[in-house]
C-alpha cells in the first residue's frame, strides 16, 4: 500500500473507487453549469442579459460551446512543437483532477470518508499537484511558436511563483491553529469557530493570492487580451482550447473548495449529517460568486503593479501574520 | 503492483537523469531534469516518505525548476555551445566517472545488497508524516538545519548585492 493513502482508517477498494467516479461526475457536472453562470452574472452586473437563447433561461449553452469547441479543427501552427503542444492543455487538467481528491465533504459517515484521500500531508498535496498545472501553461506557451504565447506563460510563470508563496504562507495561520495539514482535522478544528474570523487577515491573502493563481481578473496578466491577445493559449482552437478554458473553472471550484475548508469550516453547518457535502457545496459556491463578482468590478492590474502587490504587500502581510498566529497559538 | 510502481519510477528517473546530459536543447533537458524530480518523488513515496515527497514536488519541480525553465525559455539556447571545453576534458570526465563509480559500488556491496533477501526494516507509524519531520528537524538536528537556513539567507542576500551591483555600473 502506498503510504500516501490514509493509513488509520482503510476503505474497501470498490467504495474507494466509487467516491472518486461520484466526485469526478459530481464536479463535471458543476462545471459547465459555472460557465453559464459566469456569463449570466457577468451579464447581470453589467446591466444586460447574458445568454438566454438556447434552452431555459440559456441553460443549455455550455452545451452549444462545447459542441461548437469539440467539432472545430484541432489547429496546430507549423512551427508548433506538436508533442509539447498537444501535452500543454492534458496537465492543468490532469494537476486539476487530482486536486480533487482532497476536498472534504464531510467526515466518515457509516463506514465511507466522505472525501476522496485523507492524507496526512493534507494541504501539501494540493500544493504538489497545483505544480504540474504550471508546466502545462508554460509548455502549451513555449511549445506554440509564438511571441504572445511565450510572453503569455512567462508571464504566468512569474505571477504564478509569485502569489504561491503568500498562498502556502496564508495557510499557514490556519495549520498552526488546528495543529495539522489533514483537511478533515482543520474542518474538525472549526467546531467551534470558524478560522475565517481569527484568521481573517489569512482568508483575504488566500482570496487573492487565489485570484492570481487562478489567473483570473483583476489579475489575469497571462492572458490579458489587450496585451497578448490570449497569453499562452493564443494558438490553441477546438477542445484543446475548451481544455484550458475548463481548467480555469476547475481550479476556481477548487481554490474555492480549500478556502471553504479551511476558513469556512467545510461541511459544518446546521441539519443531519447527509447535509454536510450540500453545506460544503453552498460554501464554494458562495466563494465561486465572489470569483465572478470581482472579475465584473475590478479592472486589470498593470503588471509592475502586480508584481509589487505581490512581493511588497502580501509577502510580508502573510509573514506577519503567521509571526502573530504563532505567538497568540503559544501564549495560549 | 509496488514491483511495477517502482520500475516505472526507476526507469523515469533514469531516464530523466540521462537526457538532461544527453539532450542538445537546454529546454529539453530541462524537461528531462523536471520529469527526474518527479519520479524521485514517486520512489520517496514508496519510502513511506509522503512529505519527503511532497516537499520534492512542492520545492524542486514546483519552484526551483520554474526559474530553470523561466530563464532558459526567455534566453532560447540550443546552437551556441555552453563554454570552451577544459584541457584533457574526456579523460578527466572518465576518470572522475570512474572514481565516483568505484565508490557507489563499494557502498552498495559492502551494505546495502545485504539486505537483499531481507524483509527491510519495520517501519513505525507515523513514520516519515509531518509530524516527526518537524521533530527531527526542530529537535534532533536544531543546530545543522538552522546553520543550513544561514547559508540559504547569505546566499539569499549575496545574489542581491550582486544583482544590484551589476545595475549601477551598467
């Protein structure tokens, strides 16, 4: 058995793969529908409708989209180097898959852990996957044999090395209260208070060193169209673009998924214990609408600005604050 | 099942290691070291060694080699060769080859082939978890880890000084 797996409490093989295949079909399920709900709120904030033209209420345009990405010729320019090019949109998916594994949604009920793995380095795992996303932005743009895509990932390479520090720094308040990195501890740590009040200063470097590693406005400088057209997957068409684009949402629900377990206290809400995923559910999705809120608010970043917010702002901000979590969790 | 997991490691780190020497293009052998460091970690795995593991992935494949790939996409390469070759370069490299060679296998027959037949040694648990790397680091080994986290902030500092040197007289 590899040591990876939880080894306190061991699960059948056959439940093992049963919760993944549900969360896998569980989560591609919301992805779509967040694309829609994206373009409807956006829609809303800036005062018009947004799609509502195919199906109900527009629902069924994630349908037409990935119809229309899915049919299109999968182009590749001529001095692309095809297997690189080809591996740049499988790895965010693959580093997106299996972050999944890691949310809880909720503690073990009748024999079954209502998570994928519970694994003792906990939100290291997370940072450990999130890795291999990286190579896929930066592959996808240097392998396109393009100035804007290589710009557009070196871009991304910067920003993302960048926040990652005050991302895992932020989380570390949080770690140091609840005594572990095991997410279904901190969600147990939460009994009684939610993180998110005495770690406040930690929930907001988190938000935002998020937004960045997400690349999402107010700072998706990888991709800022203005600029660079598309950033690194300025060549990509067909699926393979519909691959970064789903990505996006991916790791939007899972960044979501982290700070809604570690700030938000995860599963805990009121009603019996087969509420819990809903409760988990409803907390991402309250996070996921503060995702879209900010990018129909706020503008893009320059790039110096972003990079000093980063290094200048929230480095030492999330330095101090583990500095006064460490103290405060000694003192008392 | 671990048999094959382990193969696979082995061959990935191997090979890994062999194209970042043998590759001609410094991005290539930049991706073999990446795909080295990954299989490394998959063998720290089943170590029992999860953080190891993840502090690998997270530090060398998550941070250290994005600056290798930042700089080497950015400066290109391929083409010009990387430096002039020293004098007696080949017999040299065979002779420190060789040393290195001799030395690995001494360490391996005189110890570690014993324990070939062996069922290796139990492993307690919570071995290799977090936790009791925070203890051998903080408790057991306080004095080399905080002298290495000196070096790093000396290193740290020089390559500033450095920087900002190079910017004045430019």
């Amino acid at each position: 058995m590899l040591s990876i797996a939880d080894t306190t409490f061991v699960e059948a093989t056959w439940i093992m793969i049963a919760k993944s295949l549900v969360i896998f079909a569980i989560i591609f399920g919301i992805l779509p529908i967040l694309t829609v709900v994206e373009r409807k709120l956006i829609g809303r904030f800036q005062h018009r409708y947004g799609p509502n033209r195919v199906g109900p209420y527009g629902l069924m345009q994630p349908l037409a989209d990935v119809g229309k990405l899915i049919s299109k010729e999968s182009f590749r320019p001529e001095n692309a180097v095809s297997t690189l090019f080809i591996l740049g949109p499988l790895l965010p998916v693959l580093s997106g898959v299996l972050a999944l594994a890691i949310l809880p949604w909720g503690n073990v009920q009748d024999g079954v852990g209502l998570y994928g793995i519970d694994v003792p380095i906990g939100i290291l795992y997370f940072f450990a996957v999130g890795s291999i996303a990286f190579y896929g932005l930066l592959l996808g743009g240097w392998s396109s044999g393009s100035k804007y895509s290589l710009l557009g990932a070196m871009r991304s390479a910067a920003q993302l090395i960048s926040y990652e520090v005050s991302m895992g720094l932020a989380l570390l308040g949080v770690i140091m209260m609840s005594g572990s990195l095991s997410l279904v501890d901190i969600v147990e740590a939460q009994n009684k208070i939610w993180f998110f009040i005495p770690q406040f200063v930690g929930f907001l470097i988190f938000m935002l060193a998020g937004f960045a590693e997400t690349n999402r406005t107010p700072f998706d400088m990888p991709e800022a169209d203005a600029e660079l057209v598309q950033g690194f997957m300025t060549e990509y068409g067909g699926m393979r673009f519909g691959s970064f684009l789903l990505v996006e949402y991916m790791e939007i629900l899972v960044v979501s998924g982290i700070a809604a377990a570690m700030f938000l206290g995860g599963w805990m809400g009121p009603g019996p214990g087969f509420l819990d995923p809903v409760w988990m559910l409803a907390k991402m999705f309250a996070l996921v609408f503060i995702f879209i809120w900010v990018r129909a608010t706020l503008p893009r970043l320059r790039y110096d600005q972003l990079m000093s917010l980063g290094w200048k702002v929230l480095l030492p901000l999330a330095t101090l604050n583990v500095l006064v979590t460490a103290v405060l969790v000694v003192v008392t | 099942m671990e048999a094959v997991l382990f193969f696979l490691a082995a061959i990935g780190a191997l090979g890994g290691a062999i194209g970042v020497v043998a590759l001609q293009n410094p991005f290539y052998s930049v991706l073999a070291l990446i795909a080295h460091l990954f299989s490394l970690a998959v063998l720290f795995l089943m170590l029992t060694s999860a953080f190891v593991a993840a502090a690998q992935v997270v530090v060398y494949a998550g941070a250290v080699m994005v600056l290798y790939v930042f700089v080497v996409a950015y400066v290109g390469g391929g083409g010009e060769p990387v430096g002039r070759d020293l004098p007696n370069q080949r017999f040299l490299a065979i002779l420190v080859a060789g040393i290195l060679f001799v030395e690995l296998s001494a360490a391996v027959l005189s110890s570690a082939l014993l324990a070939l037949g062996t069922h290796g040694p139990d492993v307690k648990p919570g071995f290799g978890d977090p936790a009791a790397i925070g203890r051998l680091l903080l408790e057991k080994f306080l004095l080399p880890f905080e002298a290495s986290s000196l070096v790093l902030l000396i290193a740290a500092v020089g390559a500033i000084v450095l920087a900002g040197r190079k910017r004045e007289t430019a």
